[in-house]
C-alpha cells in the first residue's frame, strides 16, 4: 500500500553548471546545493524534511509502535563483560532512559567476581553530552599505570575528534585539547602520548605527533608526516606492550614504523618500506616480528623475521597463501595465536600453538560454529600472557555472545549472551544459505533469515541488502529490531556481493575499479534468483543500503527500476562523478584506488557508465527513502540532495519520494539509542506501507493514525 500524498513536493531551483572532460559534458543543476552556509540550502532541506513528515503523517503511529516494539527488545539497563587490562577490569554499562553509554573500571582479582569491588566511572556520555545534539566518544586509552586516560570527543557528526587527557586519580581534565586528532597510545614511561591528527582539508589522519603529560600541546614535537594523499595515519601498540607501532596505509598499500615503548623519544623504524599494492600488519613476540602480509597472493600469509633485522630477506613462512582462504587477521599470544580466516564466506578460528620459545607452532585445531550463516571475530583480548581468548558469536538468529576459550581444556565457556527480552524465542526464527547465479556464470552467495511459521513459497514480502565496497564482508549479526520485520512475515536476505570481501581479496578485485558493475549485476542476479525460487514476493521486493551500498542502490535502480517496490537509501554515495572530480573534497584522492581517476579517461567514461545521479532519466521508479545528515564528512550531504531534487523532475509515477536530513548528525546518523531507534521506526514505517504490511489506516480524534498491521491482500 502506497501512503497517499497530501501535500506537494519541494521543487528545487536549477541553476546549471557544466564540466567538460574527455570529450564528455557533466550537467549539473543543483551543484548550489553545496554551499552548506546558504540559507536558501538549509530551507530547501528543511522543506524536504517537512515533506516528508507530511508523507509519513499517516503512519505515526504505526511508528510509534514500532519504537515500542524495538524498545520492548532492548535489555536497557545493562552492562558489558568486563575485561582485564594491567589491575582494572573495564566495562561499559547502560542505564534506562539515558542515551549514551558510562565507560567504568573497578580494580580486582584477575579471577572471580568483581560485585563487591569498588567501580570508577571513567567517562559518562551522558553527563558529557548535555548541551550537544550529538556526542560520540572515539579513542579511548589508559596509560600503564593506570592514571591518566586520553580520549576523544566530537560533538558535531562530522568525525573531528578532540583529544583530552584525564587525571583518573583526581577526575581533573589536564588544560587544552588537540583539535582533528585521530587515534592516540600511551608509551610506557605514563607520561609521553603519541597521537594523530587529520589533514584540515582532507581529512586524513597525516601526522604523528609527540606529548609530554603537564606540557603545552603548542609544545609539542610533530614525530612523522605523510605527503602522500592516499595514505592514513594510525598509531597503537603490540599486544605484549613492548612496542609502538605507526602503520600508515591507502586502500591498497601499508607500511609500518616501530619504537620501542620504553623508548618514546626514539627514531622510528621502518620494517618494510611501502610498496605499491603490498599491504602488512605487524605484531611481536619473544624478539620476533609476526607479519600479515599479501606479498605473494591477495589472500595474505603469515611470515616471522627478527626484530633486528625484520627486511624480507629474512622473512620465514609459518602460514602460507591459501587460494580460497583470506587470512584477515591473526591474534598474538605468548604461547599460542589465533588466525582468523574467512572461508567460503564465513570466518574461521584456527589455533595455533607455539612448541618452545621461538616462532615455531603446531595448529591445534579451530572454534567450530554450528550455524549456517554467522559472525565470529576476537573480543577484547588485552593480556598477552594469558591461555584464555575471548571471541564473540552471533548470527541472524543468535544474539550477541561472548565466550572465552580455554587453550589447556579446548573448551569454550559462554560469558554473555544480550538478553533479548519482550518474549523473544529464537526456535521461532531460522538462516540458511544459498547461492544466486551472476551474468558471467559466478555464484553469488546469500544470506537468509526468516519467521518458519510466516513463511509461504512466493508470497512473503522480501528485504534485501547490500553493500559490496572495499573488502568490507558482510557481517551476519543478530538485530532485535529485525523482529519488528520477521514477525509481520517479512523475509530478509544479506547478498554477499562482489566488491565485498567475503570470499577474499579476489572477491574484492572483482568488484571495484574497471569491474565495479560485477556489484551492481550480482545483487540483480540475487534478488531475480531469490524471488524465482520463491523466497519472495517479485512484486513486494525492499531494498536497502548505505554509504557505497548507496551507490549500489542507485545504480540497481537505474539498472531495473521494474525489480524493486520500495528502496532505503543511507547517506548514498550516488554523486560519483562531480565527488570524484573534485580532489579538493575530503577522502576523494584515497578512493582512486576503490574507483579510478576519472582524470584518466578510461576510468572516466565507466564511471559515467554508472554514477547513479548522471544516469537518472524520464521513468517510473520505485517508492524511495533516502536519508543523510547534514554534517556528514564522508558522503556529502549534498549528493542525496542533488540526487533526489533531479529524479523529482523526471520520474513519471506517483509513488513516494522522501529525502530525509539529519539536521544534527553525522555519517552514522542520532548518537542517542533512543533517537536511533526512532530513525529505524521511521524507515520501517516506510517499508511495510510499501511492502503492503499495513492493511487499515484509521485516524483518531486526537488525529493520531492506528494502524493495523495484517497483510494486505
């Protein structure tokens, strides 16, 4: 059921620009919408805005029942599985009807319970948000000796931190901030702190700077600068604490500079001097380098060299490539290690144990998983010298869990599972796994999950989503808002498409630069498979996705309008040629090496082929959300805005088109969880109106909508 649309739309102005480039024209009409700080910009969102409500009137309170729902799932007093790092257990705690988080420590026994212990708020995101309309806490870290705390804030959504150092002793905030800072680590003296911070213009974390604790921040000594505008920053410490490390890396490339941490005011090493297209990522143990590494195949190995002599001449291989297994990640210990790998799809824990003092392991075994489709990764595992290793587990129909795995008994021992309350039982729900054919023969795997008492071949309401950017696997988490979608019979899929990195780097390659489109196709080949198979109803087809999954929703849109009903679309990177073009935006020079430089004609003209906003023309659409905010700093708020004033003049049907802004927020959208579980109501509302999931619209006295929620026929 379509809502019906009393009120008109906005009709933006057109004022046309032109940009001529490899024989081709760009026109633009709405390019004055970028100017953030004309009044005329903030009206036309704000009309959008009002639009929009005036749209979605008719469901608040199909809304408002929703956020009921969602709420009535949510354990709102609660608190995380404390961790230990040095003498404190850290955890992280929430209490009914306060938005934020309160980050807490108590100091105790490194075993049995911390009840009687005294607890220590470190921070409180309530108390330290009042008087923002957004608050996000960043990096977060404690010296050795457990005094002093760097953190940082941003009270904007546009991801600019602000770094500030806490007396955790005394509860005083040293004087000063540094503005833009990145991440930050402690060395081991508890009085020197590195940090990053981000370039103004570009917003890339391009420094490394040094700080004495009790000095002036304008006395601080700038260690490390990187020139090279694909690259980041980032700064830490091995999990053994004996070193720092500065990683700087592109899309494509890294390179690491080591310290010891006892040594703050040393030179940086480098371990392998950067390289186009090889990526690594180091650790250390008993005076051996472990490194990550692609340098002989996409799919990353795992060699061991001496700290004093880490060049690749000296590297020796203890895990080696594996064709159809992505090594993402290895976690070090000082008797064993974990390598997380993705296999088929999914991750795997593999567990390695080391025989004597060196580098020399023996595999012992892997963490089994007993469902179809699920997320498995580390947890907070801050003790090197320990022969426990926290995992977390989820799926689409298990909530989040966190087990701790002995490494003498090789058992595992569940330590949390998130409550789920308001009469949630997972026996009702089920996933499995499937696999969509693409145009060139690939398969494509997919995700499902479901109400089994809901579910009729070809007649359910079908929701599907996708990202397919950057390497980035799809997680398979569990979602107590998803219920709100599942119990009204609603079928959910997660299409694993090219362009992610769910099968490995190749799955990756295979999807972005020259072959971007494979992305758009397969998530076509994926609905068109899901609804030929009776997964779904072909005419009752939801789509959603955000950021670069924006993009794939644009360009699928663009592809077969005819496919879709209804489609969500978060902060949607659909302006790709007019971003792309201008190196002077943030982050746009780092994702050549996602799309291409389109100052290269090549790259140029198959980018037009799909940019979503130059590919709009006369047609029938489906009914569309889309949603961004308007101190987004990675998808500017403007291509949505662009995007949506020019389908307005050329899409033919009636069915809905809503822009949504975020006035207040970032690329991430509220910072509050009550607020963000009014966003995701407001996008639910949507989808089942459209979807035809709510069968009788009544209206009150007091002009407040009922609704009830029984399939439309």
């Amino acid at each position: 059921m379509t809502v019906i649309q009393s009120v008109q739309p906005p009709v933006a102005r057109k004022e046309t620009t032109e940009t001529r480039l490899h024989g081709a024209t760009l026109s633009d009409d709405y390019a004055w919408l970028r100017d953030k700080e004309n009044p005329e910009v903030t009206s036309y969102l704000e009309e959008e805005n009002a639009y929009a409500e005036a749209v979605m009137a008719p469901l608040a309170g199909l809304r408002e029942q929703l956020y009921e729902e969602m709420l009535s799932h949510v354990k709102q007093t609660d608190v995380s599985v404390p961790y230990r790092d040095g003498t404190y257990w850290y955890y992280t705690r929430t209490e009914e009807g306060k938005q934020y988080a309160i980050h807490c420590r108590k100091r105790g026994k490194f075993s049995g319970p911390l009840e009687d212990a005294e607890e220590e708020v470190i921070l409180d995101g309530n108390e330290m948000a009042q008087g923002h309309a957004f608050f996000a806490i960043g990096a977060i870290d404690v010296s050795d000796d457990g005094r002093w705390l760097a953190y940082t804030t941003d009270t904007t959504g546009f991801r600019q931190y602000s770094l500030q150092i806490r007396d955790l002793e005394t509860g005083k905030i040293q004087p000063g901030e540094v503005q833009r800072a990145g991440s930050v680590t402690w060395a081991a003296d508890n009085f020197t702190l590195f940090y990053t911070v981000e370039d103004e213009e570009q917003k890339r974390q391009f420094q490394l700077w040094r700080h004495m604790r009790g000095t002036p921040y304008a006395a601080d000594v700038l260690v490390y600068q990187d020139n090279d505008e694909r690259f980041n920053v980032g700064v830490g410490r091995t999990r053994d604490c004996k070193f720092i490390v500065m990683e700087s890396g592109s899309h494509t490339t890294s390179e690491s500079r080591v310290l010891p941490a006892s040594e703050p005011e040393g030179k940086f090493e480098v371990i392998c001097p950067r390289e186009d297209e090889h990526e690594y990522s180091i650790d250390h143990r008993n005076d051996e380098w472990f490194i990550r590494t692609n340098d002989k195949g996409r799919n990353f190995r795992l060699v061991t060299a001496p700290v004093a002599k880490p060049g690749r001449e000296n590297w020796v291989e203890r895990i080696a490539h594996r064709d159809d297994v992505m090594l993402e990640e290895v976690d070090l210990f000082s008797s064993f290690y974990i390598a997380c790998d993705r296999e088929n799809g999914l991750p795997r824990l593999r567990l390695w144990k080391f025989v004597g003092d060196m580098a020399g392991a023996e595999q012992a075994g892997e963490i089994a998983f007993p469902e179809p489709a699920y997320s498995a990764f580390p947890h907070i595992n801050r003790c090197f010298d320990t022969t426990a290793f926290r995992y977390a587990y989820q799926s689409l129909v298990t909530p989040s869990s966190v087990y701790e795995y002995n490494m003498k008994t090789a058992e595992s021992t569940l330590l949390k599972q998130v409550e789920i309350p308001g009469g949630f039982d997972r026996t009702l729900y089920a996933s499995q796994r499937v696999e969509a054919t693409a145009p060139d023969g690939v398969k494509v795997p997919i995700s499902l999950v479901y109400r089994k008492d809901m579910r009729q071949a070809g007649k359910n309401p079908l929701y599907v989503y996708g990202y397919g950017s950057y390497g980035y696997s799809l997680p398979l988490g569990f979602s107590s808002n998803r219920l709100s979608l599942l119990d009204r019979g609603v079928v959910m899929a997660y299409a694993h498409i090219r362009g992610g990195g769910d099968l490995g780097k190749p799955w990756h390659d295979a999807g972005k630069m020259l072959v971007k489109r494979n992305t758009f196709t397969d998530f076509i080949a994926a609905v068109e498979h899901l609804t030929a198979s009776g997964s779904g109803d072909p005419s009752r087809v939801a789509i959603e996705g955000g950021s670069a999954g924006g993009l794939l929703m644009g360009a699928v849109v663009n592809l077969r309008p005819d496919l879709f009903r209804a489609v969500i679309s978060h902060v949607p990177f659909v302006d790709v040629m007019n971003t792309m073009l201008d190196a002077s935006l943030p982050l746009t020079v780092p994702e050549y090496e996602e799309w291409g430089d389109p100052n290269e004609e090549t790259y140029f003209k198959y980018m037009l082929s799909y940019s979503p906003y130059d590919n709009l023309k006369p047609g029938n659409y489906p009914s569309m959300l889309v949603k961004t905010s308007l101190h987004d700093s990675q998808v500017m708020y403007w291509e949505p805005a662009k995007y949506v004033a020019r389908l307005r003049t050329l899409k033919t049907d009636k069915s809905p088109l809503l822009l949504v802004t975020n006035m207040k927020a970032g690329h991430g959208g509220a910072s509050g969880r009550y607020d963000y579980l009014k966003e995701i109501a407001f996008d639910y509302a949507f989808l089942l109106s459209e979807l035809g999931l709510v069968s009788k619209v009544e209206k009150s006295e007091d002009g407040k909508a009922i609704h009830a929620s029984n399939e439309e026929n």
